[in-house]
C-alpha cells in the first residue's frame, strides 16, 4: 500500500499564523421541488436580509384543519443564500478565499451539512451544466496556478474519497490517475460520483450513509534570497456529508451509547470534534471514525473552515431544517484558536486508513509539469 501514499511533508507555519479564526456558517436554501409543492406544503423558510432567516413552524392541531403558525425562530449566518443563488455566487463567497490560502500553504475545509435532498451533492458537484463548489475551487485554482507559475513550482495532488458506513473507504470508482487538466478532473469527479447516483435505489440509501470527500493538495516551491528551497503545503477539504437525518439532534449523546445503532458513526464523531473544538477542549477526538482521521489536520487549528447548511424550504422538511440550522447555530461557536498538535511534520499528507479486506488504491496524482 505504500506505493498509494503521497510522500509530500507538512511544514510547520510560522509563529505568527498560529492564530485562527472562527467557522464561517453559511446557509442555502434550494428550490421547492414539485413534489413539495404537489404535497401543498408551505413555504417555512424566509430569508430577511442576506444575513438573517426565519423559520417557521406550523402546526395543524385538529389534523385536517389550515395550518396554524405557531412560531419563529430567527438566525443569523455568515450569509443566507436564497433559492435563486447562482453556482458561482456561492463558490465565490464561501470557498474562493480558501483556495487562495491553500495557494500560500494554508489549509482549508468546507462542509456541506443537511438532510437528505436538501441540497448538498447539488451544491458540491452540481451538475454539468451548473457546476458546484468542487469543480469550480479545481477551475479556479488551476487558473491561478497558471498565472503564477513562473515564480515558483507548484504540484497538486488530488483524492477522492467515499467513506461508506465505517466498514472502509472507497476511492469513488477511481483507482489511480495522472491528469492534466480541470476537464479531466471533471470527468473523473463525475464518474467517481457515478457509482453514488446511477443506480436509484442502492444510490439513495449509499449517498445518503456516506460522505464524499475531495481533497487536494497543492506543494509550492520557492527559493529565498539564500537560495534555499522553501516549500509550502496548503490542503482544501470539499465534503459532501452523508444525510444529516441519521445524527441525532442532541449534543448530548456520546459515541459509545450508540454502538449498533443505526447512526452514521462519522456525523456523530464530526459533532463531538466540533463540540470539543466549541468548548476549547485539548483534545479532540478525531480517531473516533475515519471521516475525522481524514480531516484530522482540516478541522480546528489554523486550518479555516466553512460549514455550507443545506435545507429544504418546505414546511414538509421543518423539523430537519430546524436540526441543520440548530447545528450550524452551534458551529458558528467554533473557535479554532488552539494550536494543532496533531500536524507534526513527519505526518503523512494523505492518511492511510485501514480499510478491512482490500486497502483501496486512493490518490490521484495531479502532476503539475514542473518547469
Ligand atoms: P442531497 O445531496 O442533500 O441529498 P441533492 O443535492 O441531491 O440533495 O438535491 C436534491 C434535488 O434537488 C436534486 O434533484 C438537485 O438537483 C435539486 N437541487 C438541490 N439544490 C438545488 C439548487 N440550489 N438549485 C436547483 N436544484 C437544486
Ligand atoms: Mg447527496
């Protein structure tokens, strides 16, 4: 297995980026689907400005009679995107920032959070025509690299990875590539996500179980005044989470009283690690599950993180919509002031995580030619 391992080391950044910054919270609220609007649901989602929105709960007491609004509830978000927010608009106020950090050796996460049809694959992949959030981040550090190449070197590396349920990950139907091109990554980033979408059913119960993960990393090189080499590291996370459906509300619930439930163990072990960096715990649970391994050097420290909260409009999804908006209440909370023990620089960029049977062949190379 160790031929799948990229071999690039992290680098301690300096003194003065030791200090992080809070999650950027945002929310978008997709369409209102046919279904919803055949079901003659209500609307219960009201953006007020572009920072603020209301949710309104219904209820229907005599079980036939009009809906009854019962009560509001208010929150306020880093931005609040509406139904009719572009691709684009939200790749740029959510996640261009952090490509421009990994380009300076930075790290940078980005989550999409909610429930099951809420939004989350549309707003991370999209579709050809509208392409979402990890395509776009690929185009346009591409673009960048571009531009600047001449004064330095740059090497990207690239995975994707699809952790299923705890039994292991799977490279999303990729093995192993080099690719040349943002078209390329397209593709592969489309077929990888074949296997999650072709086949209805097996798709909706996997997709919704399972956390797709794309990430990146991009080496720089450069020679100082001394004409010593200088490399930086940066890493950009994109993560389309399994339906938040199957976590419990609660913050309460611990790990070990859930054995053998039917909960997705990694959603649960994301909440305790948010949880421990809300509260300025020491430490963090990240081995708790194999999507907080992955994410261990991309949460917390001075990695900057950006939570994307996906719900429905429908008062039909209210009660999910209210437990995601909850969540990313909670996340706003999230100082990320501590500084990583875990990123020491004999860590391996890519962790190599067990994976039962068949240790699954993970990286894609992106080779950018050196020049
Ligand atoms: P999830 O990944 O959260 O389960 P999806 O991204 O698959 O949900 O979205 C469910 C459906 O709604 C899909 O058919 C998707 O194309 C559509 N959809 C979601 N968000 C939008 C949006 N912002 N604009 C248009 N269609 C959307
Ligand atoms: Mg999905």
């Amino acid at each position: 297995s160790s031929k799948n391992r990229v071999v690039a080391r992290k680098l301690s950044l300096p003194e003065t980026e030791k200090t992080g910054n809070r999650v950027t919270v945002f929310v978008r609220v997709r369409p209102i689907s046919k279904k919803e609007k055949e079901a003659d649901s209500r609307c219960c989602v009201t953006i007020v400005n572009p920072r603020d929105v209301y949710l309104t709960e219904f209820v229907n007491p005599n079980g036939y009679l009009r809906l009854k609004r019962i009560r509001r509830r208010h929150f306020t978000f880093d931005a609040c995107f509406p139904d009719s927010a572009t691709q684009q608009e939200v790749y740029s106020t959510t996640t261009s920032e952090l490509v421009e950090g990994v380009l300076q050796g930075r790290n940078g996460t980005v989550f999409c959070y909610g429930a099951t049809g809420a939004g989350k694959t549309y707003t991370m992949l999209g579709t050809v025509e509208s392409p979402g959030v990890m395509v776009l981040a690929i185009n346009d550090l591409f673009g960048k690299i571009k531009t600047r190449s001449c004064d330095g070197n740059y090497a990207v590396h690239l995975s994707y990875l699809e952790v299923y349920n705890e039994t292991g990950i799977v490279a999303a139907g990729l093995t192993q590539y080099r690719v040349y091109s943002t078209d390329e990554v397209m593709i592969l980033l489309q077929q990888g996500n074949h296997n999650r979408t072709t086949e209805p059913t097996r798709a909706n119960e996997t997709s919704s179980r399972s956390h797709a993960v794309l990430q990146v990393v991009v080496e720089y090189q450069v020679r100082d005044a001394a004409m010593n080499i200088i490399k930086n590291v940066g890493k950009l996370s994109l993560v389309d989470l399994a339906g938040s459906e199957r976590a419990l509300a609660t913050d309460q619930i611990t790990l070990r009283s859930l054995e053998g439930a039917n909960i997705n163990r990694s959603l649960l072990a994301l909440s305790s690690c948010i949880n421990a960096l809300v509260d300025g715990k020491k430490h963090i649970p990240y081995r708790n599950s194999k999507l907080t391994q992955l994410l261990k050097d991309s949460l917390g420290g001075t990695c900057s993180t950006v939570m994307i909260a996906n719900i429905s409009p429908s008062s039909l999804s209210s009660g999910e919509t209210q437990n995601t908006l909850h969540w990313a209440d909670r996340a706003k909370e999230i100082r990320t002031k501590t500084w990583m023990q875990a990123n020491d620089a004999n860590e391996d960029l890519f962790p190599v995580i067990e994976t039962g049977t068949d240790q699954a062949t993970l990286v894609l190379e992106l080779q950018k030619e050196n020049r």
